[in-house]
C-alpha cells in the first residue's frame, strides 16, 4: 500500500480507534475468503431518516422525507421508489433525451471484474484512505457519497470496512441500471439516479467524505456539500493504466496529463493533501479478460468479433496504474450561488 496512504492512517488520534477499524476491515476480508460464505456482508444498520436528511428535492431544494413506496417533499414533489430500492431523482426535463450513463453489459462486466478480486490494490488503498477520515471523524453522523457510484462496488465494500452504525453511505449515479443493480445488492445504502453535471441532491456541507472513483467530476457542487472538515478521495487512470492490454491497438486509450487537469479544476474549491501512485502487474485471460475490456469506455467501439477472438487468447499481461488524489475543502473557497 502506499506509503503516504499508510503516515496518514497512522496519525488518526488513537491506538484504541486505530484497533476498532482495522477490525472493522478485518470484517471485509474474512467476507472476502469465505468465512461469512453463508452470510452478506457486515452492513450496518441504516437509519433512514438520517439519511435522507441529508437529500433535498431536485426541483426545489428542500428537504426529502420518506413515505411507503416514495420519497416526497413538503412542496408536493414526489419520487417513487423502484422495487430494488433505489430512487429516480433525475428531474422530468433532465430524464428526456438524457445520456443513460454506463450500460448494462459494462455494469455487470465491472461486477464481476472487481468481486474477482481484479483490483483489490485499489479497494485496499481506497479501505486506508477512508478508515483514516473517518477516524477523524468520531462524532455521531458520517455520510459518504460516492459520485458515480456504478453498481456499487466500492461504497459496500467500505461499509463494509468502516461498519459506522452512524453512518449514511450515499451513491448517485446517472444510469438507472447501476442504481437499480446496487440497490438490489445492498438494502444498508441509499442508492439514486441522478446527473453529476447538474445539481447534486444533497444538502449543503452534509458529506464528510466523497467518493469519486472513475467517474466525472463537478468541483463546484462537490465544494457546495463537503463539509467543512470534509474529504474528497477520488481515483483517475495515469496514460499507463492497462497499456498494451491489446497488443499495438491503443483501444483504452487513457487521457494524458489528466492529474493537472484535475487538479486545476479543483483548485478553486479544494487544497490538494496526498497524491499517491497506485500500480501494479495485472495478468488476464478468457472471460476476466473480455470483462476488463467491457467495463471501460473504449469497449462500445470494438466489434464482437473482438470478443470472440479475446476469448482465444492466451494470458495478457498489463499494469494497473492509477493516481488516488486526497482534497480538502479550502476555508475561503468559491461556491455556487442561486
């Protein structure tokens, strides 16, 4: 793990808070091997009215409040719960003609990439990085959002680590079957559709951590509901993340110079605290091959003969590289208005 991750880890305020979590972590790995084979994962118990407390309408901004089958404002707005859980919190003007967001065959490729174990380095850095912010955070309520949380994987597997029973785990994302995928998957969660490119429907200065692992950015709105002490943790390829997975054919094809980017972006908003590289050896072959391929956004651009031809190959060695960038909010930083 990285080091930096590892000095901020251990300067949380006690040995005793320092042994509970890691316990807590314990709980995802013995998950992960088999000892809880016949059990789900250790969610903690949600409270409801807490969370959604920390939700406001996307039409007028005012609080959410919970009723049988819907979610509803005092204004009379009124969103209704899918059987799987989750809610449509996209307005009706931005549910027309609207981008759907990550489609189903890439959604379920990235499950069962990622339940296999294909980036475990990361969910463990991201487990460090939040075990830490959270433990600076002892008092009653902690919210975590994951902006583009996908099908769920890296905000159950850290409830799962953090077990907070005051903890609210939020995951907004824009396609209605990521919500609906991770909703069914964990009942402990609030999971809802909505346009990270828009209004985020949570209320000001309400999370004290936010996720944003591979998925668009809004430094502005992720600025509007931090909270003052706050953490952003957010996850972005480097241009050698899974190079040569293809052979010659540059078919992911990562942005360059996305750090700077990124980090301009937030500047206004945020004070950058850790910059850690993330890297390691990944070797593939058959289905988790053609699975690591589909989960990306290059993957709707190959032909599927690809596929078929992927299939037949032997073992594809490539790396993993990734850097995981820690934000602060900055006291005097600009924020929305209207």
């Amino acid at each position: 793990m990285a080091a930096n991750l590892i000095f901020y880890f251990n300067n949380i305020s006690t040995d005793a808070t320092k042994t509970e979590l890691q316990g807590r972590h314990a709980c995802t790995l013995l998950w992960k091997i088999g000892k809880f084979a016949e059990e789900q994962p250790c969610f903690a118990p949600m409270n409801l009215d807490y969370c959604l407390s920390q939700l406001i309408c996307p039409v007028c901004a005012r609080p959410l409040l919970a009723a049988p089958g819907r979610w509803h404002c005092a204004a009379g707005h009124s969103f209704d719960l899918a059987r799987q859980g989750y809610v449509n919190l996209l307005p009706a003007r931005g549910r027309k003609g609207q981008s759907q967001g990550d489609s189903g065959e890439m959604l379920w490729a990235r499950r069962r990439f990622l339940e296999g174990g294909g980036y475990q380095p990361l969910l463990d850095a991201v487990i460090v990085a939040a075990t830490a912010v959270a433990a600076r955070h002892p008092v009653p309520g902690f919210t975590v959002l994951d902006a583009g949380c996908g099908e769920g994987f890296y905000l159950s597997r850290l409830q799962t680590a953090l077990a907070r029973e005051d903890g609210c785990f939020l995951g907004l994302d824009l396609s209605k079957t990521a919500a609906r995928m991770a909703a069914a998957a964990n009942k402990s969660a609030l999971f809802f559709v909505g346009d990270l490119r828009e209004r985020i429907t949570c209320a000001d200065h309400t999370v004290h951590l936010l996720l944003n692992i591979f998925a668009p950015r809004n430094p502005a709105e992720f600025a509007r509901v931090m909270a003052s002490h706050g953490r952003l943790l957010t996850l972005i390829p480097t241009p050698r993340h899974l190079q040569g997975l293809l052979g010659a054919e540059d078919v992911i094809g990562m942005e360059t110079a996305k750090e700077e980017k990124v980090e301009a972006a937030m500047a206004p908003y945020f004070d950058l605290l850790v910059v850690e590289e993330i890297t390691f050896p990944l070797t593939v072959q058959g289905e988790q091959l053609v699975d690591l391929v589909q989960m990306t956004p290059r993957a709707r651009h190959l032909p599927p003969e690809k596929y078929t031809q992927m299939r037949r190959w032997s073992a594809v060695d490539t790396t993993v590289s990734v850097q995981m960038l820690l934000f602060a909010p900055k006291p005097d930083g600009l924020l929305p208005t209207g």
